[in-house]
C-alpha cells in the first residue's frame, strides 16, 4: 500500500472543527482577514474537544477558535461541495500544519502561544469589561464542581441553585451586552463563548423555561 504524503481533500479534518488560533494567527485579524464574527471562544475551563487526548474535557486555557456552520463543528470556512477551504491562502496556522498522515508538526502547536479575545480586542475595548465581569460572575470552574458535587450528592438543591444562579447571571448579561452593543449572535459568541447550559451536558440535568425564566431540575440516575 502506498503511504499517503499528501492532502486527499476528504474534509475529516475541516469537518472536526475549526483551529484554535494562535499568536501567528493575529496578522489574519489585522489583515481583516478573519473578523471577530468567524470566531468562537472556548473559555477556560469549558468541556471542549482536545485533540490531545481525543476526548471531551475541560480545556485548560481560554481559546479563540474558528467557528462552525450552524450547529455543526465543520469549520465555517469549508466548502463540502467542492470539498475545499474557502480561506486556503489565508488559513490559520494549524490548518497549515496539520498533515493527518503525520500528526507531528500539528501536536507540536497545540495549545502553544494560543490567543484570547483580550488579546485580539485589547484591554480598551469597551467589550473587555464585560469579559471580564463574565469570568468573574460565570467561572465554568464553579459550574464544573457544582456538577460533580450534584452526581453524588444527596441534597441537590442548594447546588441546582448555585448552578441556576451561574445560568441565569450568563444569559442575563448577554442579554445586557447584546442591547447595549446591538451584537449579532457571532459576536456574542465571540465575546462570551457559547451559553452555559448549552454547553453543560450531565444525565439527569434538564433545562426549562418558565415564565421568562431559565430553571434546572436534576434526576440523579447513579
Ligand atoms: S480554515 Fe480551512 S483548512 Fe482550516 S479547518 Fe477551516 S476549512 Fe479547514
């Protein structure tokens, strides 16, 4: 069998996701070559795919990464009919790295020199505030041990209403910052990652709402 040395063009990559950008990815931005609504952010301590570890886990850095097309990951910028990137000469620098016949040059930058929306937007940036008072007020750190106090726990409810409290305080100052700042949904999910009970996922968690209000019941099925 022939070893494979070059690109098949078969999308499993693109369709994975799109990269996390990195300090090199930066002139993109300047360049406009990328604009802040191509752009997902992973905040700290959020579940997400590692291509480390190939699982779903906590991520140990903030990471600003190209968006999907919809709710799938596939990368926003691939073309499946002609399977093709539509940003080819301008793609990031994991998309330039990476060889799926040698994984090498591409594990050697995960993680590395990754970039956060502070440093993209900067610290004057009115929108910098608010990431920070997000952090501060909505730390997946805190809704990660509610949610594995909440598994082995015999009396739930004191941390379904901390992790309600997390839930409702992320949507409320969304709400906020997409009034005052007329953002787009891209752009709220660049500022402010994706909503937190979209992202959390315990069996037994179910998200509801009643009057106007997000609620969270929990059925431990241990
Ligand atoms: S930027 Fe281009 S090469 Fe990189 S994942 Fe997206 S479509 Fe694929």
């Amino acid at each position: 069998m022939t070893r494979q040395t070059v690109c098949r063009r078969c999308g499993t990559c693109c369709r994975k996701g799109g990269p996390a950008l990195h300090d090199e990815d930066l002139e993109l931005l300047r360049d406009g070559d990328l604009v802040y609504q191509d752009l997902l952010t992973i905040r700290k301590d959020e579940p997400a795919y590692s291509p480390l570890t190939d699982q779903v886990e906590p991520v140990t850095k903030e990471l600003v990464k190209i968006s999907g097309q919809g709710q799938s990951w596939t990368c926003r910028f691939y073309d499946p009919a002609h399977s093709s990137c539509t940003i080819h000469s301008h793609r990031p620098l994991e998309c330039r790295l990476l060889k799926c016949w040698d994984t090498n040059d591409i594990m050697g930058v995960i993680g590395k020199n990754t970039i956060t929306r502070l440093d993209i937007i900067g610290e004057t940036d009115p929108m910098a505030a608010w990431i920070y008072e997000h952090e501060k007020k909505c730390p997946y750190r805190k809704a990660n041990s509610l949610l594995e106090a909440l598994s082995s726990s015999p009396h739930p409810s004191p941390l379904l209403t901390e992790l309600t409290a997390i839930i409702r305080e992320d949507l409320a100052i969304r709400t906020r910052a997409v009034a005052q700042f007329h953002l787009s949904l891209p752009l709220e999910l660049f500022y402010f990652g994706r909503p937190v009970f979209q992202v959390i996922r315990v069996e037994g968690l179910n998200f509801f709402e009643k009057q106007g209000e997000i609620h969270v019941d929990y059925v431990n099925r241990a």
